[in-house]
C-alpha cells in the first residue's frame, strides 16, 4: 500500500463516527443495517399478529365486518396511501443525496418528507373525530352506535383497526422523530458521503411504515366493502 493510500485508508478507519468496536465504516454499516433488518423483522411479526387476529374475526363475521367496513370513507384513506408513497419517494431521494453528499438536497428531501408524514397523520386525525361524530369508537366509556344485528361484531371490527391505525400512525410519530434527529446531523456535517448509513438506515424504517399502510389499507377499506348505511 502505498503512503497516500495508507493516509486515506487510516483517516477512513478513525472517522469520528466510527465506533471502536468496528474496524470501518463499511463494517460498522453493515452491522447497522442487519440491526435495522432484524428490528423490522420482530416489526412485521408484531403487526402480523394483529393482522391474524383481524384475518380470524373477518372469517367468523364476514357480514358484519363488511357492513362495518363500509362505515369507513375511502378518499382519506386513499388520500394518505398517496401521500405514504410520495413520501417513500422524496425519503429514497433524500438517502441518494446523502450518497452524493449534496446537504441541501438531503434537507429539503427530508423536510419534505416530514410534512407529507405529518399530512399524513392530520389526515388519520380528522377521520378519527368522524368515527368519535359517528359513535364507533368502543370502550373508552364512549357510546357505541351500530345496528343491532351487527353491534358486537362491529365493536370487534373497529376495535382492531383503531389498534392497528392506532399503532402505525405511533409508528409514523417515531419515524417523524427519528428524521428530525437526522436534520440535526445533516446540518452539523455529520452525514457525508463516506457516512451515510443514519439516514439510509432510517430510510428503512420509514419505508417499513409506508408499506405497512399498503396493507391495512385494503384490508380496513376495501375488502368485502359494500354500499351500506347504519340506520
């Protein structure tokens, strides 16, 4: 190696972001990833569950939660599908600029992705307040209002899609944290293009939470909808 390549070589290993356990970035960018990767991992299992809960009670009340289903408007809910995959678009390009080491484009991408997620949960509030308008919030000491016929069933029904609205948008809260955490070292020059693996890293997480919504989506608004009004 020659006496340049050793210069370079040993200013890459002491990088103040790199740890001391790791003996490069590379190293040490690896390790992160399969971090994230085996966090998501206990994620999906986590969300699977509801998701199989939610999967067993449709397949005993599959009238019911249909009628219960179609209680639900779609455009908002269509409205923040779109959203999520705008800003898993602006998120992918603000991990590219972070490649390329253009600060400003890593900013402005972010930030942008940040009001689309934020967009996103003002959305998920005001349908919220329509179902606490509507009488379809269970427990909480709230009225419930449903048809008879369909009164437990639907209580089960909405009881899991505010758990699992409920925790993605959590999800989405912890996301908008996390890229607020990563202005922070976009703007102290932390993020260079030798050291990029935070805001790739947190790509991933946030890419994760806009797909999770590619799954409820249907499952809460779509599935088995039909045209129905409570009386």
């Amino acid at each position: 190696m020659s006496n340049g390549a050793a210069v370079a070589h040993d200013a890459h290993a002491h990088h103040p972001a790199l740890a001391h356990h790791f003996e490069s970035l590379d190293a040490q960018k690896e390790a992160s990833v399969l971090g994230m990767w085996l966090f998501l991992v206990t994620e999906i299992l986590f969300f699977g569950g509801a998701l199989t809960a939610y999967m067993i009670y449709r397949t005993w009340y599959p009238d019911a939660f249909a009628v219960a289903s179609s209680e639900i408007a779609i455009l908002p809910g269509a409205i923040n599908t779109a959203v999520l995959i705008l800003s898993s678009l602006t998120m992918a390009l603000a991990v590219h600029a972070a490649q390329t080491g253009e600060r400003g484009k890593i900013l402005v991408f972010i930030a942008i992705t940040m009001v689309l997620g934020a967009a996103f949960l003002g959305i998920k509030a005001y349908e919220y307040h329509e179902k606490y308008v509507e009488g379809h919030i269970p427990g909480l000491g709230l009225p419930f209002r449903f048809e008879e016929e369909y009164y437990r069933p639907a209580q089960i029904f909405f009881s899991i899609y505010f758990v699992l609205t409920g925790l993605h948008a959590l999800h989405m809260i912890i996301g908008l944290g996390i890229m607020t955490w990563m202005l922070v070292l976009t703007r102290k020059g932390v993020i260079t293009p030798e050291y990029y693996a935070p805001i790739e890293i947190s790509g991933l997480y946030w890419h994760f939470v806009d797909i999770v919504w590619i799954f409820l989506f249907p499952l809460l608004y779509l599935i088995g909808r039909h045209v129905h009004h409570v009386g």
